[in-house]
C-alpha cells in the first residue's frame, strides 16, 4: 500500500517574482496616495553634498500617477540605479571562484578543522569571537557591504565544523548587521543623523554601548544555540538537503600532503588583501569601487600564483561572476519599487502622513512609532546616510513636538537597521544569500525569531531614554 502523498509546505515565490509583485503593488498606489514633496536643499552630510529634507514645507503636487509602461521601463532603470553594486557582486564572484580554484582557501580550511579537532575546547568560542570582530566592525566603520566576500570563506568553514551554511553566513553577516543598527560611533547612521539634528558628533555614547552589547549578545546567542542544534541533528537544517548537494558537488576533501608553496603564497595575498581592505577603509575611506578593484587585484594575483593560464583564469572569473546573475535582477526590481515611489512624488507624502500619525501617540509609543516608521521605510531606502537626509529633518523637530529629546529620535532611526537582513529589496542581504546559495524563503523563515526578538529589543530600548530625557551626553 502507497503512502499518501504529503501536501507541500507554503513556500515563498521566487524572490523575483515577490519584489516584481511589490513593483506592481508601487505602480498601483502611485494613483491612490496623492503626490507631494518636500523642499530640499544642498547640505553636507557625512562629507558629500546630499538633499536634505525641509521640515515643515511640505505641499502637494500636481498628481503623476505612474503608467503600465512604469513596470516595464522601472526595473531597466533599476539596474542603472543599483549598478555599482551589481558590478562589484560579478568582481567579488568571479575574483573568489578564481581564488578558490588554486586550492588555497580548502587546503587553509582543512588545516584549521584539525587544528580544532585537537582542541574542542577552543571551537565553542569561534562563534562568539567572531561575531564580536564583526560586529565591532558595523558599529565602529559601518561594515556592510564587506561582509559578503567572509561568506563565501566561513560557509566551508562553519560547515567543516559540524554546522550549516547558514551559521557560516551568519557569523559575518549577522555580526556585522547587529553592530550596525546598535551602533555606538557608525559614521553613515549615527555621525550623519546626529549632525542632521543638531547634536554632538557621537554624544550618548553609553547608552549606546548599552544598547550595542545587548543588541550583539542576543545576535551571538541566537546564532550558537541554533550552531548547538545543528551539531546534535544536522537533519534538522533547513538548508540540510542543500549543503549535502553541496558538498557531493565540491571537490574531494584536500590531502594535507599537498600542502605547497603555491597554497602558502595564495594565502599569504589573499592575508594582505584583508588587512588592505580594513585599512582602506579606516584610513582612505575605501567604498564599493575601490573594494571592487581590490578583489579584482586579488582574483588575478591569486590566479597567477596558483598557477592558472591566462584563459583558465578568464574562464574561472567568468563561471564565478554567473552566478550573481539573478540576483542583479532582484537588486533591480528592488530599485525598481523606490523608483515607481519617487517619479510618483509618494515617498514623501507618506512620510509627511507617518509623522503625524506619530504625533497622535503618548510620548514613549510616540518614539517606538518612530522606529517603527524609520523600518518601513528602510524596506525602500537602504542607505543609512539617504535614509537619514530624507526622514532627520522631519523626526528631529517632530520630537520636540512630541517630548521626547532629538537623541532619541536618532536612536529609534538607527535601530530600524535590524530589519536589514530580512529585506528582500535589500541589495547586500540578496547578494549575500546569492554568494552563500540560500533560498531567500529559508533564509527568511530562520532570521524571523531573530528579527521579532531584536525589535522587542529596539522598543523595550526605547523606553529609559524617554524617562531619563535622553540629552546630548
């Protein structure tokens, strides 16, 4: 007797499927909302000229409502939008798949699962120590976008331990996200905001610090209690079917015996490389085009080294480079939805509506309605120094309206950064889900206890600096 067939689980669409319906959804609001803008002017913020909103000039204009042709020309500009990242995602796929050709990073790998095994002691701080490095760096130089080349190092590493992809994604990604959004000094959220709101340059630090180790602690403590599980029950992975596809697709486990010169100077670049990419960015304020070219430097020195002909480096560049092929066309239609939003001149008249619906509410909801507003939109405008020059201006005043001090609103602007890693119209959380293979729909399924626990965190957070009439120091 057969067994009844089981009934498929609810999945996600394709992750271009979902973002295109979130075009489609834009286009449509473009003739309910009604258009409207504010005045902007040229300020310097966070060291370049940027628009910065007006308050209190807000006016509606004359309705644009976006046309059907909007769905199909929106994404094509998308692409112009989001090209430099989309470029720098080709150069970080193809110099890796270059990198990991000569064996280096495998042989390098192996080498430490051994050191390890010797020392099982040692392996339970990996996790924590590691998430610490990285989340000190998204609190102290924004580190976002420099996460995703460590994924494609720690998903071998993580799962040569015992774990998944997932914890190997984690471990950087989410490192560095959670020291983002609980910043103490991050330039591109909390330097920016705070100029834009008239406050000393990283006043509030020690509440901020609070908030960073809290905020890091339940990040770290999440991801090891998951890491635990997975080494117990491997099968209970989400991602368990694909890792074993994964691994039954990569190369045979590296002889030790073959360590070489050829291994030790890869490494030995690829080392220098990482210490150029932190100093670039501390000291020469390195961003995507410069990261970019690095890599490339990278790929092909390593390439060279490796021992690898000109055309098998081409053809290894090329072969890793396809692989970030759907996502650029996520990254587009993401762009695509703010796009539809500003040539409808809607973003700004639901700005204008949240503030003062905020408005309505006691003085703690009131800064909790503001974090929760600062993560709606977030879900179209992923730049903290843009996020910041389009909503400070209007939150800071607004705050004193409400009763609650203008540290606090730039406060409850930072924390809206927890919701980063969930966004599917988030350039660097598609890229890094592309780099590591992980469907968007399990990857999103895993992160949501996470992300209700951080924003319970943000709003319970929220609360003493009301009380305590948070002020500049």
């Amino acid at each position: 007797m057969t067994e009844p067939t089981k009934k498929p689980r609810f999945s996600l669409p394709h992750p271009i499927v979902l973002i295109y319906a979130l075009v489609i959804l834009m286009v449509v609001l473009t003739w309910v909302v009604p258009a409207g803008e504010f005045q902007r002017v040229k300020t310097e913020v966070g060291g370049n000229a940027r628009l910065v909103t007006v308050p209190g000039s807000f006016h509606h204009v004359p309705p644009q409502p976006a046309g059907p042709e909007a769905l199909l020309l929106a994404p094509i500009r998308g692409f112009q939008d989001g090209m430099l990242i989309i470029v720098f995602l080709f150069i970080i796929g193809g110099a890796f798949q270059v990198i990991s050709e000569t064996g280096a990073i495998d042989m390098a790998i192996r080498r430490m699962t051994v050191a390890f095994s010797r020392r099982p002691r040692l392996q339970r701080f990996i996790i924590p120590a590691l998430m610490l490095v990285f989340s000190l760096g998204g609190s102290i130089f924004g580190m976002c976008e420099e996460t995703i080349p460590f994924v494609l190092i720690f998903i071998p590493l993580a799962i040569s331990l015992g774990y998944d992809s997932i914890v190997g994604v984690a471990i950087p990604f989410l490192g560095a996200a959670a020291g983002f959004a609980a910043a103490f000094f991050n330039p591109f959220t909390v330097g920016v905001a705070q100029g834009l709101a008239n406050l000393p340059l990283y006043s509030g630090l020690k509440y901020r610090l609070l908030a960073w180790a809290l905020g890091t602690a339940l990040t770290i403590a999440f991801v090891m209690a998951y890491a635990a599980k997975i080494r117990r029950d491997p099968s209970s992975s989400p991602v368990h079917a694909l890792d074993r596809e994964r691994a039954a697709t990569a190369a045979a486990v590296p002889d030790l015996a073959n360590w070489n010169w050829r291994h030790r100077a890869v490494l030995s670049v690829f080392g220098l490389g990482i210490v150029a990419l932190v100093l670039g960015i501390l000291v020469k304020h390195w961003y995507i085009e410069e990261i970019a070219a690095l890599f490339l430097a990278l790929g092909l020195a390593s390439g060279v080294i490796g021992g690898q002909g000109p055309s098998r480096i081409a053809k290894n560049f090329v072969a890793g480079a396809r692989d970030f092929v759907g996502v650029a066309f996520v990254i587009a239609c993401g762009r695509a939805v703010l796009i539809v939003a500003q040539d409808a001149r809607i973003l700004d008249t639901l700005l204008f509506h949240a503030a003062g619906f905020i408005s309505l509410f006691p003085r703690v909801i009131s800064a909790q309605m503001m974090f929760l507003t600062q993560s709606v939109i977030n879900f179209f405008v992923h730049s903290g120094t843009a996020q910041a020059a389009l909503t400070m201006p209007i939150m800071a005043p607004l705050s004193d309206l409400v009763g609650i001090t203008r540290q606090t609103s730039v406060f409850a602007f930072q924390l809206c950064e927890f919701v980063n890693p969930i966004l599917p119209t988030s350039a660097v959380t598609m890229g890094v889900l592309a780099v590591a293979r992980i469907p968007y729909e399990k990857w999103a399924r895993w992160f949501l206890p996470l992300l209700l626990i951080l924003m319970a965190l943000s709003l319970l957070l929220l609360i003493p600096p009301v009380l305590m009439n948070w002020g500049p120091f």
